[in-house]
C-alpha cells in the first residue's frame, strides 16, 4: 500500500495567538479538500488550544514540538502529554535537533518520550539527522543507524505503525541548503533498513520517512515526489500561508 505523505509546519517560537489564528483562517480554506496527504501543525505549547480550536474539523492536524516523558511531576516549564491531549493536541515531534543541540536532549530522552507517545495514543515524529562535521566524516549511516536504534530502543513492532520519522540533516536546517534529493533518499534508505533490521520489513515498508531541512515551495516536488520520502517536516517556509500551501501542493 502506498504510503499517505504528512506535510508537517514546524513554527518554532514563531507567532503569536492572534498571528496563528489567522494563519489557519487563510490556510484552511487553500488546502480544504486536500486529502492526497495529511498536513499537521505543530505551533509552540502556548498556541495550540488557538491552533486546535481554529482548525476545529478541518483536514488539519495539530501537535506540540515536544513533550516531556514523565506523565506529570515537578518540570518547570515542560509539557506533558496528558496536557498535550486535552487541549485536542494529536501529534508530537520529538528529538528535533534544536532540542537535542539547545536543550541537551540525548537519544535516551527521546527514547522515553516515544514510549511516553505511543502509550498515550500520539502520533510521534521523531527527528534524527547527522551535523555537517558528520557528514564530512563519512559518519552519516553510523549516525542515523544509532540514532534510530537507540529512540526505538524497547519498541515493540506491534507498537511501531503510528511512528513517523523525519530525516532532518542538521546542516540544511534552516540554512536554505537543502540536502539533495539523492541525499535525501539514500538517508531515508539507511533509516528504513535499519528499522526492517530492528523492528521487521512489515513495519519497515509502513514506515513515513520524512524529509526536514529548508525545504522549501521550489524544491518541495523535486524532494517529496521521491517514492522513498514521505513528505516534509517544514521550518521557515511553514510560517506563511502560501509558502506552505505550494509545499502541501507540492
Ligand atoms: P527549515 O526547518 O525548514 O527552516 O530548515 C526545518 C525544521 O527545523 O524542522
């Protein structure tokens, strides 16, 4: 069966309630209709009861950037899950490489947080991607290969089908260096043999693989029309409307 692409707005710490508001306002009507792929939002924590209630029985999904791991407890400044929940959050990224560059996120961390997803009935986004000294070093599949085998650590496969993985090379993040689509694809096909080594072919073929790193309307068709990369998890060209409406309609 072939694989539904999810075209992902990662905002960042960008918008306010008002700003986000009306993006869905403008957004939804150019995309409605649109069932070729799924489209989520990922809008900061403070955003998204806005986000949720403007997008309200649209075609598009809303999630957090992060959540914490524990259910509950004493983490000034984290989100939980259940919150994430109850103000109608569906999805969650987890790892992206701001997290793990700024706020000292290892892949044990985002272990727990996957489990924590899965057990909560989330749909997790789990980033990996190698810096551009990695790169240089030949060290790309070594980097990706532990980086998935240590978020899927005690996954079970019959836990695995809600997993979406972004392939996100550091080094075209937010620099307007996309990674080629030969680059791409031969990441995303290091991800996808390792997650047939560790968790079986089923779940391997199953698995949305997506490409993350200034993509952007003008390399949108070229990257997602790879049969190997299922859509795009989108920074900078996410924030307005059009541009990211011409990546859903890549
Ligand atoms: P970018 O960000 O599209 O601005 O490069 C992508 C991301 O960080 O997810």
């Amino acid at each position: 069966m072939p694989r539904k692409a999810l075209i992902a707005a990662n905002w960042k710490m960008y918008k306010t309630p008002a700003e986000a508001k009306a993006f869905v306002e403008a957004f939804l009507p150019l995309v409605a209709g649109h069932t070729r792929d799924e489209i989520a939002l990922f809008p900061s924590p403070v955003l998204l009861p806005t986000v949720v209630a403007a997008a309200a029985g649209s075609n598009v999904a809303v999630g957090a950037q992060n959540i914490h791991f524990a259910e509950e407890g004493a983490y000034t400044g984290e989100t939980s899950v259940g919150q994430l929940k109850a103000v109608g959050g569906t999805h969650t990224l987890i790892g992206h490489s701001e997290r793990r560059q700024y706020f000292a996120e290892t892949d044990e961390i985002v272990n727990k947080k996957l489990h924590t997803a899965l057990a909560h009935s989330l749909i997790p986004v789990v980033c990996v991607g190698e810096v551009l000294a990695e790169r240089e070093a030949g060290q790309t599949a070594e980097v990706l290969k532990r980086q998935i085998a240590r978020a899927l650590a005690g996954i079970t496969a019959k836990q695995a089908a809600p997993i979406v993985i972004a392939y996100e090379p550091v080094w075209a993040i937010g620099t307007g260096k996309t990674a080629t689509p030969e680059i791409a694809v031969e990441a995303h096909k290091i991800i996808r043999a390792e997650v047939a080594k560790l968790l079986g072919s089923t779940v391997a073929a199953s698995l949305r693989i997506l490409y993350g790193g200034s993509v952007k309307p003008d390399n949108a068709t070229a990257l997602i029309g790879q049969e190997e990369i299922d859509g795009a998890l989108v920074g900078g060209a996410s924030l307005k409307p059009d541009s990211f409406t011409a990546i859903v309609n890549y």
